[in-house]
C-alpha cells in the first residue's frame, strides 16, 4: 500500500491532501502539523481554514484513509512518498532580508526526514521554494541518509485559496519536476500515478527538476503582472474618462491576452504573490540578472502605488482630511470566499487611514476580530527599505471597532470602503445605509462590484476604481 504523509497541514498541505485522499481510497494519507491547535482543528468539526467545498471532503475521508497527526516522525517514517508543505516566507533578517523566501523550516522538515526515514523515499517539493532549492535538500539528505535512497521531486501547487477544491479537483495541469536520471523517471512515475487517479493523463507535465521549480514563480509573477499591468491602466483611466472595466473587457477578446485575471482592484493581496516575486527578484539579482529583477519589482512597486492611490483618493475626496471621521470598512481578507489576511489590501489601506486619523470600522465575514486587531498592530515588513519598520502606534488600535454586520459597521460613518469582493456586498440595502450615514455619504469601491449609477440616484459619491470621476471627485485635488 502507497503511504503518504504531508509536512504542514495549511491552506496547501490539508486541502491537497484530502483530495488526494478522496480520489485515492487505496492510498493512506496523514498530514502532520508540529502546531498542536491547527491539528486538533483539522480532527474537530472547526476547521482551521475557511474554504467552500473542504468540509465536505474532509467529512468522506478522515479517520478512513486520511489523518491529522502531531506525530511527525512516526508518519514520516512509515510513508513511501513524503510531501513538504511548509511555509517559506519572506526572510525579514539577515543576508536577503525583505526578499529572499525563509527557509528554515524546509531545512528543518528535510533534516528531520533524514534523521528518522529507514527506508527508501521519494520527498516531494509542495511548498514554493527557490530555484534550486531541491540541490540543497539533496545535500541535507544525503549526507544523513545511511544508504536510504531519497527521489526529490518538485510538485509545485497552483491552488488558488477560495477555489482550492474545484482548482484540485480540476486544475489546469499538475506539474512533476525530476531528476532525469532511472530512479528519478521512477520517482516521477509513482507520483503521477497518484495523480492519474483523477487528473487526464495530458494535464500532468513532467520536466526536469529546475523548469518545475521556476515555473511556480513565473506562473505567479506572470498572473500578479496581469494585474499590475491592469491597476496601472485604472490610474490612466481615472485620468482620461475611459472605464478600465470597458478596457478588459475590450483586449481580454483578444485570444493572445484573454479575459481572465483583468480585474481592477485596491490590489493584490494573500500570502504568495508578493513573496514569490521577491524571491524572484533576489534569484535574479543573485544570478546578476539586475534588468530582469528590476522588471519584476516594477509588478510589486504598482501594487503598492495602488492601495497608496487608494488611500489618497479617499482622503482627499472628504475634504482632504479624515481626522475624527468614521470610515466604514467592508471586507478584510484578501480575496473573497477566504478567511485568509496574509498581505490583504486592507492592512495598508486601513493602515493608511488610521495615519489620517480616522476611525475604522471594520466588517468581515470570515475574518474574526482578533486577526482584525492583530493583523493592524503588527509592524509591517518595509520590502524596499528592510532595516526600516514601521511600528503601529499601540494608541492607533483604539481608532478600530470590528462590527458584526455591514449595518452596524456603516451606521453614522462617513465613507464606506469597500476591500473584498464578498458577493453579499453587493446586495446589502443601499437606501438604508444612506439613510443611516453622515452627509455628504461617500463609497469608495475598491474592487468595483457595485452598480455605480444605483448608489449616485441614491445620493452617494461613488468612486469606482478606473472608473470615470464623478463632479465632486473630479473637482477635489488630484491624487498622486
Ligand atoms: N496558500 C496558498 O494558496 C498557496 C501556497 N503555496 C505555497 O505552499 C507553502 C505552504 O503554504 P500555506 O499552506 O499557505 O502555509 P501555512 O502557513 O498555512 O502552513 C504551513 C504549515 O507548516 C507547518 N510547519 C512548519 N514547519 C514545520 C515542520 N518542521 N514540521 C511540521 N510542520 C511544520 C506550520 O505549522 C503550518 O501549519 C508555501 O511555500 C506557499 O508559498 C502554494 C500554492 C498556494
Ligand atoms: O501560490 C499561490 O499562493 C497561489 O497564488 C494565487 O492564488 P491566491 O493568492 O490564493 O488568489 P488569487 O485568486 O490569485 O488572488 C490573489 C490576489 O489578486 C487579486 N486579484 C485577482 C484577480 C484579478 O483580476 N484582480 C485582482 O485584484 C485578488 O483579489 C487577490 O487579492 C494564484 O492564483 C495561485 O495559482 C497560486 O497557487
């Protein structure tokens, strides 16, 4: 019987694995956690991490052929193939601070598996990890192996959190890196015949070890360009009276661009894209590529300019100041149909006005007040400037109140963001929320989901991004 344990039990490690699970009733799979809670949350009924669909799979398959456990060792031992989906985040110390990823609990988890491994095994790179990250895993094992043989494999995730169960269910393609060696072919062989349970046997590429490794970071510098490349084009829209939405639309029916992934917003945000660009970024400069790693900055520079734009265009749109006014704001997470905060938008939006003073009031459905809390006290890593961070006074948390609806979060405010595209945002009661506002009430629509002319019959100043200014926003200064 094929065994497989997974290294991290997160938002790639759980759900990648109850889908293996669920397609594969013949294969035993545990995931291992050494965070004790996240385990206990994986066993109960409260999952650790908000994703449609996970619940019930998990519910099919767990105490059956799938299993959480603390017990790393015991299901590292025991597994033929061994995953690792740890997190690698950005280095915040040290040589490559602010851009290269953080390896340590890789080197960590890969240590571990050569202290107790007594058989042979293939270790499978999940997590994203540098080029050439599994060169250095080879070290770590081999030099500890006692004749075990070890296959490294790079499996790089393509998941997108919100969708993650449709996208494992039916992704786009599952991508196998090896060594182009006999027992590297092997190695390669078994894991696609794990996923050949469920994936067409075309949608699974092999390639050597390195394309597989670099393909994760272009794939998601090429997708986060896509919308920096957009955002940018919101600012030229807002300047010249052309609507960015009516320019997606427009070139995505060119079938070269495509239409998806052409949403204007406040920016990009969650836990990989700005991590991995970095990591692109320091990759390049290490190989003396400082034109390439230059480029691919320019995707996080426009990322940064645009929740700056945002902030401005609020505060200059109320008179240029927000000092002592309440801000509603609606949706934190970074993306709808998860819980998830790493890197949202909203951090630096909301950081931005608490800058100016202003009281925020934030709602989230997925997001619980003590993430809100933690998340805005946090410092925030600078990844241009890493030696200078930015403390959060402990005195700005006080300009904060999480609501438990978007009612009690716009009563009496002045202005309302609108930071997530969750679908019941666009169906609240606008005629109520007017009437419950302060006057002149403004919308800023970060991530244009509303009906633009409903909300201006109603009274609101509306600003859309990349839409064409409305008198009032016209008229105020312009922002930078
Ligand atoms: N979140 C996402 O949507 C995607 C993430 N990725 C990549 O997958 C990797 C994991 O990401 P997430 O699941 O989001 O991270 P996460 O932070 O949710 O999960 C990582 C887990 O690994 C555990 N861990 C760390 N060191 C360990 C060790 N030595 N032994 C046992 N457990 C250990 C942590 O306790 C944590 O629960 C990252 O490299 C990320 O870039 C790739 C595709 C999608
Ligand atoms: O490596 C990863 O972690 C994953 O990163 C992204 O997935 P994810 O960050 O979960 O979510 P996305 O749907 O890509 O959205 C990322 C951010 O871009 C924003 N976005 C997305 C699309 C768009 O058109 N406009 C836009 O502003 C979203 O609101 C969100 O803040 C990739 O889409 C996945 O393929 C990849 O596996």
């Amino acid at each position: 019987m094929v065994k497989i344990c997974c290294i991290g039990a997160g938002y790639v490690g759980g759900p990648t694995m109850a889908v293996i699970a669920l397609k594969c009733p013949s294969i035993e799979v545990a995931v291992v956690d050494i965070s004790v809670p996240r385990i206990n949350a994986w066993n109960s009924d409260q999952l650790p991490i908000y994703e449609p669909g996970l619940e019930e799979v998990v519910k099919q398959c767990r105490g059956k052929n799938l299993f959480f456990s603390t017990d790393v060792e015991k299901h590292v031992r025991e597994a033929n193939i061994v995953f690792v989906s740890v997190n690698t985040p950005t280095k915040t110390q040290g040589l490559g601070a602010g851009k290269a990823a953080d390896l340590t609990y890789w080197e960590s988890a890969a240590r571990m598996i050569a202290d107790v491994s007594k058989s042979d095994k293939i270790v499978v790179e999940k997590s994203t990890v540098p080029v050439k990250t599994a060169e250095a895993i080879e070290k770590i094992l081999m030099h500890n192996s006692r004749g075990i043989n070890f296959q490294i494999l790079s499996n790089p995730e393509f998941l997108a959190e919100g969708t993650a169960i449709n996208d494992l269910f039916k992704p786009d393609r599952v991508l196998i890196g090896g060594r182009e060696t006999p027992e590297g072919m092997k190695a390669i062989k078994a894991l696609k015949d794990v996923y050949a349970h469920w994936v067409p046997e075309d949608r699974i590429l092999c390639t050597n070890l390195w394309s597989a490794e670099v393909s994760k970071l272009a794939a998601n510098a090429f997708l986060a360009q896509r919308i920096s490349s957009v955002n940018a084009m919101s600012a030229l829209c807002e300047a010249t009276g052309a609507d960015v939405s009516q320019v997606s639309h427009a070139i995505g029916f060119d079938s070269r661009i495509g239409p998806k992934f052409l949403n204007a917003s406040v920016g990009f945000g969650g836990s990989c894209f700005q991590k991995d660009i970095l990591n692109l970024v320091y990759i390049c400069e290490c190989n003396g590529l400082p034109e390439v790693a230059n480029y691919w900055k320019q995707v996080i520079k426009v990322n940064d300019y645009q929740k700056t734009r945002f902030v401005n265009r609020v505060v200059s749109s109320m008179f240029n100041t927000v000092s002592g006014k309440k801000i509603a704001i609606l949706g934190f997470a970074f993306k709808k149909d998860t819980g998830d905060t790493r890197e949202t938008p909203a951090i630096d939006v909301c950081k931005g006005l608490m800058g100016d003073k202003a009281r925020l009031s934030i709602y989230d459905p997925q997001v619980p007040q003590e993430h809100i809390q933690r998340d805005l006290q946090m410092n925030k890593f600078d990844w241009d400037h890493p030696i200078h961070l930015q403390p959060t006074s402990p005195s700005t948390i006080n300009q904060v109140i999480v609501a438990s609806d978007a009612y009690e979060a716009t009563k009496d405010s002045h202005g309302v963001c609108i930071l997530t595209e969750w679908d019941e945002f666009k169906n609240l009661d606008y005629q109520k929320i007017y009437n419950n506002m302060q006057k002149p009430a403004f919308v800023f629509d970060g991530r244009n989901i509303l009906d633009v002319e409903k909300l201006r019959k109603i009274g609101f100043i509306v600003y859309s991004i990349g839409k064409p200014l409305d008198k009032w926003l016209k008229d105020m200064p312009a922002v930078a």
